[in-house]
C-alpha cells in the first residue's frame, strides 16, 4: 500500500472512531440501571449547546417539529414525523427540569403510546445531557438516562432509548460535520 493509501486509511479510521457513540451503561449501587451513551464532536462546547437548547438548534438537525422553552418546567416538545406538527398523534411531550448553559440540560421524559403501560403510567424517566471541552474544538456530549424499573415493558423501553439515542447523536454528528438538515428536501424523497 502506498504512503498515501495509508494515510488516507488512517484518517478515515480516525473519522470514523470520532463519531463512534460509546456505551457506557451501568448498574447502580442500589442496582438501578443507568443507561449513558457518550460521543465526542468536532464543534465547540458554545456550537454544542446551540443545537441542543432551543427550538431552532433542534430543528437544524433532529425535527422539523420542534418547541423548546429554555427554562425551569419549560416545555420541550417534538414530533419526528415529516408532515406533522407538534400536538398531532405521536408528538412528545418532554418538560425541562434545570439546565446550567453550556454545561447541562436535565428532562423529564414523557412517553407516547407506543411505549408499554407500565413505563408510560410511572413518569419516571429522566436523562441528563452533559457537555464539556475535549481539546480544540471538540466536545464530549454524554446522555444519561435515570428511572428504569424491571420487567419486559422496561426492558423494551430500553432497549428503544439506547438505540434512539444512539441515532440521536449520531444525527448531531452528522449536523455537525454536514450543516443543518433540509426538511423540505427530505419530504419530497419520501413521496
């Protein structure tokens, strides 16, 4: 392989590792699970909070169906359904605890129908998303996501949130690197 070729190799590899999404779920010592995934972006902890603390940041690249009020029992509604709107079936309703800028955003998760009754009627989901400097311009997001019970309702809702987020951040990886998503663009590719 030629010097280029290898070079070439290696910064893809390097690309690749810099949006790798990292699982780092535990158990708790009272034996809650605590589901956290974490990915390091190449933007700034300000570029970061911009995409995740209003409205418009959002709908750049995870929704185009999005209301977010920055502040305490503020509200942080979505739906992910091209052609929808907030309040339409399928629309969640998140509610923001606290927030510290450009540090912390803390939201009491509020589950849709699709979910299994036992993890809909507990409202006891939370997750907290984190960020910090992680060299020049790149930021260390973490999500992390508090008040799972036990059962096969849990384990499914689960198992839906560790997926979901991970494609969450993968999507704000790739607004990141590639700009801000077009909406209309997309409803017409999925006519």
């Amino acid at each position: 392989m030629r010097p280029s070729a290898i070079l070439y190799v290696c910064l893809l590899a390097g690309m690749a590792q810099g949006q790798e999404v990292k699982d780092t779920s535990f158990v708790a010592p009272n034996g809650e699970r605590v589901q956290r995934l974490e990915i390091v972006v190449p933007a700034t902890v300000r570029e970061c909070w911009e995409l995740v603390s209003s409205a418009e940041g959002w709908k750049s690249w995870m929704s185009p169906n999005v209301e977010m009020e920055l502040k305490t029992g503020g509200k942080f509604h979505s739906n992910y359904r091209l052609g929808a709107k907030v309040g339409d079936p399928g629309t969640i309703y998140n509610t923001v605890l606290a927030y510290v800028p450009l540090q912390m955003l803390t939201l009491k998760i509020g589950l849709t129908d699709v979910f299994p009754k036992e993890a809909r009627e507990a409202g006891t989901l939370f997750a907290v998303l984190t960020m910090e400097a992680a060299g020049e311009k790149r930021t260390r997001l973490s999500e992390t996501m508090v008040g799972w019970k036990e059962g096969p309702g849990w384990d499914w809702t689960y198992d839906f949130f560790l997926k979901g987020n991970k494609f969450t951040f993968e999507e704000m990886y790739r607004r990141v690197v590639h700009g801000p998503v077009d909406w209309t663009a997309k409803q017409q590719q999925k006519k």
